[in-house]
C-alpha cells in the first residue's frame, strides 16, 4: 500500500529500524519483542566545542598563485596542489544520543507484524504470547516534543524493564518519578577517514551535554531504580503485571547556537528535558490519548497536503515487495510508496526551529558516521530540499533558510581571509559550528574540498521558494540579503583571462577529476561547465529578485554585465556538453555527479523546447555518462529528473526499477553496502514529479513525460511555480482529471496532453481543466 510500510519479523539492524521524528527528536524502531530497541538523536548533538578559528595566514597570496598558474602557465596540476593551502579544519561529525531499551524477555511471540504508517507517523508492533495480544505503538509529537511509547495488552501480564543506554559517558539521574541521563558528545572528534590513535575524545567542561528524561505510567507497579544505578543501562524503570504502559521521553541538549561554546552543564539539559515533560503530561490512557490526537493533527496537516497513487494498491510485506521487483515485477504502487516515503522523512527531520536535515536526516548510530553526517553541499544538501516547495512543505523549508543565514555570516569571514573578497562563500562541508572554508588542513583532496561556489547552488533555493509561494517578506528580508552576499562574492572573483572573458578561479567539476597528457590527474582549473550554469543562474536570480521588490542596484547591473562575459558553454565535437574548459579525458566516465548538466535540473536554462540543440547535447552526455551504470542512491535520483526534463520516461523508469533493486534497505530508506545517505529518498521524491509536473519553464506542463509503466495514477497537491496546486488523475494512460487551484488571480500557460492553453485563474478556487466523460 502507498502510505504503509510493514514486515512480518522485526528489524535485524539500524538501517532496517523504522524511523520516526519530529525535526529535533529522531527515532529508529527495532520492533522486537524480547528486547525492544529504540535507537535515539538529537539533531543539535554533535561533536565540538564551538566555532574554530580559521588560521590560513595567506589566503589571498595562494589565490594569486593559483590563477597565475592557470592564466599565464596552463599548470592544472600545480593549481590544483596550492589551493590546499586554503584548506581549513576537517568538520565536526553529528553524534548518536542514546537507546531507549525496553525489555520483556518473552519469547516465542506469533502474529507478528511491525508497521510505519506514513499517515500517522506512528511506528505499530502487533504479536500474540501465549493467547494474550499486544499492541505496541511509538511516535514522536512535533506539537509536545516528546517521544511517546505505549503498550496495551489484553490481560495484565505485561513485565517490563525500561532503561537509557549510550554510546557517551553518561551518568544517571532519578528524581520525583523521572527517570534519566546526562552526558556530553566529544569535545574533539576525528573524522572517519582519518586515522588516529586516540579518534574519540571527551573533556570535562567541554563538548555538547546533552539530557535525556523519561516517565513511566501504567496500571502495573512501577517501581523506579536507586539513585545512581541509572547510568548506562546500569538499571531503569520495573513494571508489573500491566495491561498499559506508556512511556513519554524528552531530549535536550547544551547547544545554544553555532557561534556560541556548548560547554553548560549537562544537567542545564537535563532540566529541559524535565520540563518538557511536566508540559506533555500522560497521567492515565486518557492524558495519553490526547497526546496521541495532538500528534495527529500536526502529522496530518503536512502530510495528507499531497500524495501520489500509482495503479493498483498491493498488501504484501515490503521487503517482499522488494524481492519481488528484483525478480522483475512492475509493481508502481512500490514506486509511490518511496515518493510517499521522502514527504514523511522531510517531516520528520526538518521543522521550524530545527538543524536542516543533514547527510542522514536525523538518523545516525555510529559516532564517527561516515563523512561526518555533516552537510555536504555540492548537491546533497540541496537534494534534500528538492521537495519541500514542490509536494506542499513549504514550512520544512525553513531549516535550510536557518543554515543559509548562518553560512552567509561565517563565510563573510572565509571570503576576506581566503580571498580578500567581500560578500559569502561557502565550500564543500558545513557542520553545526558553520563552517564554510576547504576542509582538509592540507590532507584532502582539492576534488571536493575546493569547490567555491557550493554557497552560490544553496542560494538558488531561497528563490525557488519565492517563486513556488510568492511570499514577498520571505524574499525582502531574507533571501535577497544572502542572494546579494554571494553575488558581491562571485563579482569579486571573476578575472579576465587573455581573450576578456571573466573567469572564476578557482574552478572544478564536484568530485571529479580530468587526466592530463601526462596521465597525471588534476580537478582546479578555469571556470568549469558546472559554475557557468551556477553563476548565470546567481546573476539571473539577482535581476529577478530585485524586480520583484521593486529594486535597482548597481549590484544587479554588475552582475547583468558580468554575465554577459562569462564563458559560453560549449559542445564538443561528438555532441556532448564540456565539463571542463578543455575536453579533458574524465577519471570516471561513469562519474556519479552530473553537475555539467545543472542547466537540465535543477537548473531550468536547458530545455527541448526552448534550447533543443543544448538539451540534445544533454542527452549525449547522459548516454555517455550513464551507459546502463547508476553509481549510487543519490545519483539515480538525479537521473530520474534529468531524463524526466529530456521527456525520456522509459530511461527514468529504469533507473528506479534499479534504485528499487540495488539500492535500498527493506524500510526504502537508501542504502548501499553499510552507507545510509538520506539524500537520495529525498531526492527520488523531487525528482519523480517532473515526469508528471514542471513549471521551471513560462509553461507548466502536465503529465509531460508519463511512463507506459504507470497506465493508471493520480497526484494531489503537488505545486507549480506561481503559486498553483494541481491534482491529476489518468487511466490506461489517458488524462481524465485535472484540477487546479491558484494562491493569486492571474494568466497561465498550462500544457496538457492535447495541447497548451492560456488560462485565466481566479485566486482560491478550483478549476477542473478536464472533464472526464
């Protein structure tokens, strides 16, 4: 079914766990009978005691040598060397909180059945012990910021221990029926690939503390442990023969900010976590109904805002499911599933007020998480915003606007030291502390760490969220401002070569490198493929921004000059888009990022209407770069979208069969070996809607690219720049519903099936397009 997830055994491991969230409290549910495990984050732990000071002594002495050996000597491979002297330090890494373990000791458990119902948010174990039926469910509510965790048995024969493990020094606490721990994340922490003798370290007075607390009640007899038997698993709440039980937990941490020290003491948390608590109640089943209801309603007016439904339902477990499509099923319902999947984690892990959602959302278990679990904004970050605007979420968006304004402060700083530039920059790798240099100190690869203008990509999301909601405040007081920054940057770091064409040095293609006659390899040079797209798009925004406010800068003039000298994107002879200025011959034919074609999505500047000679050059370079090959979960996300742009939707369909089969844990969460990046469940749900919705051009176009694989189908709710909302029904391939809703009265060009039209929309009101007979 499109909205439910369930299994008949519990999960063997994190990645199969069930996840749940509400922004700030994150869940993994194991679901097990015996010794349930609830595996537990918080989205302001990491590691790191603050900001770090940026200490490269001659930034713009080394940008001067970098573009000295591109302009007068043609030496990528030196140019590439130097920029490591840019690199600051290596980023903080997000931190697992805790397990909250509850163990029964029963065995031998039948009927079982675990559930997530994306509808709900509510995580169900069903089983029956020796004729007795439980029920278990677990949520966490965004309206009273707690996690919740009932049981109801059919007799009073439910014995229980409840208790908080971690991975961090913690201590326990028990005072006035509360339950709980006090810690701190490490104070220094070295990243994964890094090797150290000593890689995890904690300080007295320093490092993140964090809280967690929790309550029991039950019609059993609870009984609390002593004082001091509480750390570590150490003891925990006992419950006798109950027929109820709920547990209420609560987290808080010592964060106070990305410019401040975490360094309070832990119990400052702790006592957060407690009053958080005395606000949720949950005295009795009833307390915990309402608690429950509250959940409800919040969960239900951001999900039920859109859905997607793909032919017939399907009932069967979904890991069956899973076995089945690699055996070669078509099963769309699966399909929906996923897009269904992505809305839910974005509600989960990014509300108002939150961190962004990161590399695993919310989700991690692992203390060194594989590349940080930071913010990787060379796409990944950007991929997990994709949908927000598109499928309703418009208030999920609001953590990246958080993370943008912070990045454009820390990266003033970055752009004077290193660049002697003023405006923002921001590299490869943030964390909580903001940072925004080259990480590496030296060690790292220039292939990803130098890559300047990852700051200039986030910033074309701040318009994107203007034009999907036209909120003009949202436009004036926040995104023009961080807009402007990192236009002022670019301005300043464009320098003209020999021929007067304005370069930005220095310039790579994310992640990838090119071979050298020489057969070395090198990534730094002038301006690549990939930043024309961004620039062009930045300058672009710039001019539309300010005609909507009413603006005329010189700033706006610059920059509409400057982009008239950029260098032009260029073909080369056999059809393909350059990645780099020169035909280099890629270290990876098969590279997992497309970032040469950003002007096809997300970018809105190739198109096989309006550009057919680019977007046949696109397609060239997709055949070429793809060739039957989908390196990665985040990567087929992407090509579902560039292909949905060409109007390919066989080529799509393909790469998600293989996402399907490959490239996912039994729950659809993204998996490739022991890697979870979240980025690509993300990102499959703002790129399945360009086969059936875009409006990147002055036309928005429905059902543009329907797979023959999905004859019969309906979407609700899912937006179009300009303020329009759509729902579309077709069967056996045929449009038979189209119904839209405009948020202002005004003109649009609306391609359907049949042809394009100009319609006059009222403001509020639904329209039907199409009539079915």
């Amino acid at each position: 079914m499109s909205h439910l997830l369930w299994f008949r055994t519990p999960a063997p491991d994190w990645f199969e766990a069930l996840p749940l969230g509400n922004g700030h409290l994150g869940a993994k549910v194991y679901g097990r009978v015996a010794d349930e495990r609830i595996a537990l984050n918080l989205d302001d732990v990491w590691s790191g005691d603050g900001p770090r000071t940026l200490t490269v002594p001659d930034g713009p002495a080394v940008l001067a040598d970098v573009r000295r050996l591109l302009l007068d000597d043609g030496d990528q491979l030196a140019a590439t060397e130097r920029t490591r002297a840019l690199q600051g330090p290596l980023v903080e890494s997000y931190q697992p909180l805790a397990d909250l373990v509850i163990t029964s000791g029963v065995e031998g458990a039948a009927d079982y059945r675990r559930s997530l119902d994306l509808r709900t948010g509510i995580a169900a174990v069903d089983y029956t012990v020796d004729g007795v039926r439980f029920r278990r469910e677990t949520y966490v509510s965004a309206p009273d910021q707690v996690l919740v965790w009932t049981l109801r048995a059919d007799s009073p024969v439910a014995d229980l221990r409840i208790g908080l493990e971690s991975p961090h020094p913690v201590r326990g606490v028990v005072a006035d029926g509360t339950y709980g721990v006090v810690g701190r994340a490490p104070s220094d922490l070295t990243i994964e690939y890094r090797r150290s003798p000593d890689p995890v370290r904690y300080e007295d007075g320093r490092g993140t503390g964090f809280g967690v607390a929790l309550r029991v009640f039950s019609d059993g007899v609870v009984t609390m442990p002593p004082t001091g038997d509480a750390a570590g698993g150490g003891g925990g709440v006992v419950v006798r023969g109950a027929s109820w039980v709920t547990v209420v937990l609560a987290a808080a941490s010592t964060f106070a900010g990305w410019s401040v020290p975490p360094g309070r003491d832990p119990g400052v948390a702790f006592d957060e976590a407690v009053a958080v608590l005395d606000s949720a109640g949950a005295l009795d089943p009833d307390a915990a109904d309402k608690l429950r209801a509250r959940h409800l309603d919040d969960h239900r007016t951001l999900y039920d805002r859109a859905s997607l439904e793909l032919g017939p339902m399907v009932d069967d477990p979904t890991d069956e499911r899973l076995r089945a499509v690699a055996a070669g099923a078509n099963d769309p319902d699966l399909v929906a599933l996923a897009f269904n999947l992505g809305r839910y984690l974005l509600i989960a892990s990014s509300r108002p007020g939150t961190q962004a959602a990161n590399l695993q959302g919310i989700w991690n278990q692992d203390l060194r998480p594989m590349w940080a679990s930071d913010w990787t904004n060379n796409i990944n970050t950007q991929m997990n915003y994709w949908l927000a605007d598109l499928t309703g979420l418009s208030e999920c968006f609001e953590p990246l606007t958080d993370l943008l304004e912070g990045l454009a402060e820390s990266g003033a700083e970055t752009a004077r030291i290193l660049y002697d530039a003023p405006g923002w920059v921001a590299h490869h790798n943030a964390d909580i502390w903001r940072a925004t240099w080259p990480v590496g100190e030296g060690g790292d690869d220039p292939v990803w760490a130098m890559c300047a203008t990852c700051g200039v990509w986030l910033t074309a999301h701040l318009l994107e969220h203007y034009r999907f909601t036209g909120d003009l405040e949202f436009l004036r007081e926040r995104a023009y401002p961080v807009l402007a920054g990192a236009a002022e940057f670019v301005l300043a770091m464009l320098v003209e070569d020999r021929d007067g064409v304005l370069q930005f040095i220095p310039s790579t293609a994310p992640e990838h490198h090119f071979v050298l006659p020489s057969g070395e390899k090198a990534s730094v040079d002038l301006t690549s493929t990939y930043d024309i797209w961004l620039i062009r798009e930045l300058f672009a925004n710039l001019r539309e921004a300010e005609d909507a406010l009413g603006l005329a800068t010189t700033l706006a003039e610059r920059a509409a000059a400057a982009r008239e000298r950029l260098p032009e994107i260029r073909i080369t002879p056999d059809g393909r888009f350059h990645e780099w200025p020169t035909d280099w011959e890629p270290s990876e034919v098969h590279h997992r990022h497309q970032s040469h074609l950003y002007g096809l999505y997300p970018g809105a500047e190739i198109d096989p209407v309006r550009t057919p000679e680019w977007a046949a050059a696109a397609r060239t370079s997709l055949e070429r770069r793809t060739d039957g090959a989908v390196n990665g979960g985040w990567t087929a996300a992407w090509l579902v979208a560039l292909w949905a742009r060409l109007f390919e939707p066989s080529r799509a369909v393909a790469v998600i069969q293989d996402y399907l089969t490959r490239l996912v844990s039994t729950n659809l969460m993204s998996r490739d070996g022991d890697i979870f990046q979240i980025d690509a469940n993300f990102g499959l749900t703002g790129c399945l809607p360009e086969l059936l919705l875009q409006s990147h051009t002055d036309v928005v176009r429905v059902l543009p690219a329907l797979p023959a694989a999905w004859p019969d189908g309906s979407f609700r709710g899912l937006r179009a720049r300009g303020g329009l909302v759509f729902d579309v029904t077709w069967r056996d391939g045929e449009l038979t519903e189209a119904v839209v809703r405009a948020a202002a009265a005004g003109t649009y060009r609306i391609a359907l099936p049949d042809g394009e039209r100009t319609v006059e929309l009222p403001a509020g009101q639904r329209v039907d397009l199409v009539r079915s007979a």
